[in-house]
C-alpha cells in the first residue's frame, strides 16, 4: 500500500478500509495488523470511504465519465447499488 488517502473502521467486523492512490482499498485487521489484503481494486481514483456495520459507501473522484455514482458495497465487496448522479 503506497500514499494512502482515506481509512474508515467497521467496529463490529473489527476491520479498517484503507484507500490509496492506485485505486485500491486495503483490508487491515484492528485485532493483528500483520493480517491485510487489498479488498477490491477499482479503474477509478476514490475520493472517499463512510461504513456501517455491514456496508461501505465509496465516492470516486469526478468528473469520472462512467463512474458518477456513490456505490454501495457490502462485506464480500459486491456491489449492492450505485446511486448514479445526473
């Protein structure tokens, strides 16, 4: 993980999503931080992260031509909805 951006906990999954700028989210245990993996690799830069216990709200950057949406993803990192913007 190089020049990370944003970071978000998901205290009752007890993990940190961290995002950098090779469009990446990092998955960091808070329990054993030697324990990570890269979650989900996208083909746009992520501006920011919110969570809830069961799902991640991720903002790209825009003006991104195919990805003006905020996208809902749960804990497998599957994308539940995309709120797409006009």
């Amino acid at each position: 993980m190089t020049v990370p951006c944003d970071m978000v906990v998901c205290h009752s999954g007890r993990q940190l999503y961290i995002t950098d700028r090779h469009n990446c989210i990092w998955r960091v245990s808070a329990d054993d931080h030697s324990q990570y993996d890269k979650w989900l690799q996208t083909e746009y830069t992520i501006r920011s992260l919110s969570v809830t216990s069961q799902r991640l709200l991720l903002t790209p950057c825009f003006p991104c031509r195919d990805t003006r949406a905020l996208l809902r993803l749960d804990i497998q990192a599957e994308i539940l909805c995309a709120l797409q913007f006009a």
